[in-house]
C-alpha cells in the first residue's frame, strides 16, 4: 500500500482524549524547562570542557553507535538519524549556548523563534485543512493560501514587534542584578499590547484558543507513530524531529534570558542586604565555599580594602566613608563594596553567595532560591509562548476562520473519509475498503476488496453491533 500522499485519504489520528494530550504538553513543557534550566547552568560552568575537541569526539562516537545500534535492530532512516545526531546535537546547543554572549543568543533565539511559530502555525492550519468534511478544491484554495502566508502585512507586523522587543530587552538586561525589574516591567507591557491588539482585530479571544490548541496539536500528534498507509503527515516532520526542534529554540532563549534576569535575584533586589554582605564576608574565608569555589573557577580575585579606597569608590562615596567614625560601620561599608563587585562579576555570581547562605541556614536565602528557581523556570517559558503567539496567533484565527467559512454542513466523518478514498489518485487505495480503526493508536485499518473473497469471522453479543459496525459499513462501500 503507497503512503499516506498518495493515497490522498490525509486521516487525523487521534488516539487519546484531548484533556489527555494538554495534561501531557503541560509534563512536557515543565520538563522541557526544568532540564533546559540544568543545560543553561551546566553550559555556564563548563562551557569551556564542552568545546574541548576530545568532549567532541567522544559525544561523535556514542552519535555513531546509537545510529549503528538503530541500524542493525532495522529501524527507518528518520529514526536513525534522530538518534545518531540526538547528543551531537546536544553538544552544539550546550557549547553554543555557554560560549556565546547573550545578545547573540537572544538574536538566534528570536529568529528560531519566528521559525518555530511559523511551523507550529503551518503544522496546525493544515491538520485543519484535513478536515474530512472539506472538498478537494476547497483544501486546495486554502493551501495556495497559505502558502503566501507572508505577504501579509500583519505576519511582518509581528516580525517587526519581536525586533523592537527583543531591543527593548537588550536595553533592560544591560545592568546586572538591577536588570530583572526593568525587564519583567518591559516584558509586561509588551504582553499586555500585543494580547490587546490581537483580540481586539479578532474581535474574540479565538487568537488565544487557537494558539494553546496548536501547541497541544504540535507537540502530541503522532507521537504513537504516523507510518501506517492513509495517515496525514505533519509538513514539519515526525513528532521526535518537532519535540526537538522545539526544544532547541526554547533553549537559545533562555540562554540569553536568563542572564539578562541575572537569574532572578528578586529577594536580593527587593529585601535587606546586610545578611547577603554578612554571608559573603563569612564564606570569603572558607576554601570550599561557594562563592570561594567559583571565583577560583571564573579567576575572579576579591579587591582588597586599600584597593578598594584607592581605585574603586566615587568621590562621594569617599566622602561617606570618611564620615562614618565607628570601625566596624566602616569595615560593614567595605564588606558591601567588596560584596557589590563581586556581584559585578557576572550575571549569576550572587546564586553563589545565596548557596553559602542555605548552607548556613538563613531562612531568607531559602526564599531566594526559591523564587530564582520559579523564576527562572516560568519566565523564559512565558517570553518564549509569547513570542509564539504574537507571531502565529493572528495567522491561526484568520485561516480558522477561512476553513470555518468554507465549510459545508457537516456530515458523519467516516463518510468524508470513504469518499477520499472511494476518490483517490491511486488506483490501487480505490480497491481498498475502511475496516475500521486501530484500539489504541487510531490509524485505519484498510482492506483489499479480494479480501472479501474470502470467508470472515464476526464475533459478538446479541445486539452488540456486528450488523451496523461491521457488515453495513462494509455493504456502503461496496455499492
């Protein structure tokens, strides 16, 4: 039997219930972001180990025995592909990711972003485009389309939005530490217009619904497996390739935003800062502290107080440090220097000084870690949907509504799928009858009308149905 192209039947598998599929994108999503977050660190840390050609070399060759392992067990060259570049791959995000600086993250991210709605946007628009209930011409219109998708001036509108973002975002996070409330307030507003205008054109919230169906659609359909005969295949690939790609975007964003957010010191920013110069001035002297450990890792030295005084504060605060006449407010004032360069240092230098503070016990820097941990995880996924969404969200709900438009009245589903069939531009799928559907992963069952030469077994109760889901549908057919 010729694939599902040739075939022309184009079914939508649906083999688990939709409260099902979104539980599965929400598990999806928060794993996606928790080991996102664990790449991001560990690119940081050990980017440097990463890039070394014997890391290469030895990530190549785990990449040619998984492939060879496929090989051999017969799988299909897309699955052997996928797992033979799986941790190549890998490699590349986590090296890109700790050796680049995070305004050229942020560009990349942003480009793979636009991609990546523009796909999520083609993959969903055309799986309505199935809809059995649509004649050929119409689907045909409708693909014609959208293949001139970005002749439009809203499509370009929000090419261009994103840009001045993505400005505005490289402006906010140009201050370490101070940065995050600059960028959560312009992040904001950005969300607040761009929803605003969006619902206002479409003149519904269809934009939002339709966005959070095509995720779900892109990240669960044929996760079961698509290769059956009369199967629709999504243009942007098979469900691995899509998780993948997905993934790959999401990472180069948070790469760049997480930086920019000096990964949330929101505790740090808006609480008191003697415990944190307290911590910092305690844990300098431990050899295997925290903060010890990766200035040494960074080759970061700690300014002394006569350098301090010399080279480092202003006139004013000069002035101030002269008038303090009591010792320990005076070393309590150089502590706080020397903890504020540090700081300085890089974007996630403070994470440092608050694991020195767990260690020790202090409520406060539990809370801190806790809001850096939800903030770092939540909000580079809310830039990346948002992103997402302004670029396809408009798209979605003009085509949905086209396809709406085109409609005829709907009929029974198994009968727009038969006249496919009974219709296709393979002779050999005209031969064909739909026997029914796969229990668990709903791809059809179709048999050769020769079949039917011989004897059939049809097993069940008394009124359970063999008449009128059995033999009737087959009799239809055949008439």
């Amino acid at each position: 039997m010729p694939d599902g192209d040739d075939i022309g039947l184009d079914y939508r598998l649906s083999p688990e219930k939709a409260r099902d599929s979104r539980h599965y994108v929400v598990f999806l999503l928060v794993f996606g972001a928790s080991a996102t977050l664990g790449i991001i660190f560990i690119a940081h840390l050990f980017g440097k180990v990463f890039a070394h050609q014997i890391t290469l070399v030895l990530v190549l060759l785990v990449g040619v025995f998984t492939a060879l392992r496929k090989i051999l067990a017969r799988e299909k060259w897309p699955v052997i592909l996928f797992y033979g570049f799986r941790w190549p791959v890998v490699w590349l995000v986590v090296t890109v990711s700790g050796l680049l600086s995070p305004k050229i993250l942020l560009i990349i991210g942003v480009a793979a972003c636009v991609w990546l709605a523009d796909a999520i946007a083609t993959h969903h628009v055309l799986w309505l485009n199935a809809d059995p209930n649509l004649g050929q011409e119409t689907r045909t219109t409708i693909k014609t389309a959208w293949h001139q998708r970005w002749r439009s001036w809203g499509l370009r509108l929000a090419a261009v939005s994103l840009l001045v973002y993505s400005a505005l975002l490289l402006m906010a996070g140009s201050q370490i530490i101070s940065g995050v409330t600059s960028l959560l307030a312009v992040t904001t507003l950005f969300a607040a217009v761009s929803t605003v205008i969006l619902l206002k054109q479409a003149g519904s919230f269809d934009p939002i619904r339709l966005f959070l169906d095509a995720m779900v659609n892109w990240l669960t359909y044929g996760r079961f497996g698509t290769d059956s005969p009369g199967v629709w295949q999504s243009p942007r690939g098979e469900w691995g390739a899509r998780i993948g790609a997905t993934l790959c975007a999401y990472i180069l964003v948070a790469s760049a935003i997480l930086p920019f957010a000096s990964y949330f010191p929101v505790v740090l920013v808006e609480g008191d800062k003697s415990p944190w110069v307290k911590v910092y001035a305690e844990s300098r002297g431990h050899k295997f502290s925290a903060s010890s450990l990766l200035g040494r890792w960074n080759e970061y030295r700690v300014p002394d107080f006569r350098d301090i005084v010399l080279h480092r504060l202003s006139h004013a605060d000069s002035v101030y440090l002269r008038k303090l006449k009591n010792e320990d407010a005076r070393t309590a004032y150089l502590h706080k220097q020397q903890l504020a360069d540090y700081l300085s240092s890089s974007p996630g230098a403070w994470l440092s000084v608050m694991l020195d503070g767990v260690f020790m016990g202090e409520a406060q820097f539990y809370w801190a870690a806790l809001l850096a941990f939800l903030g770092c995880l939540v909000f580079p996924l809310i830039v990346s949907m948002l992103m997402l969404f302004v670029v396809s969200g408009a798209l979605l709900e003009r085509f949905a509504r086209e396809i709406e438009r085109r409609m005829p009245v709907r009929r029974n589903n198994w009968e727009g799928y038969i006249k496919r069939l009974q219709t296709s531009p393979n002779a050999l799928a005209r031969q064909h009858l739909w026997l029914g559907n796969h229990a668990t992963e709903d791809y059809p069952i179709l048999i050769h009308q020769d079949v039917l030469c011989e004897h059939a077994h049809i097993l069940g109760d008394s009124g359970s149905g063999k008449s009128a889901l059995a033999v009737a549908p087959i009799f239809t057919q055949l008439i």
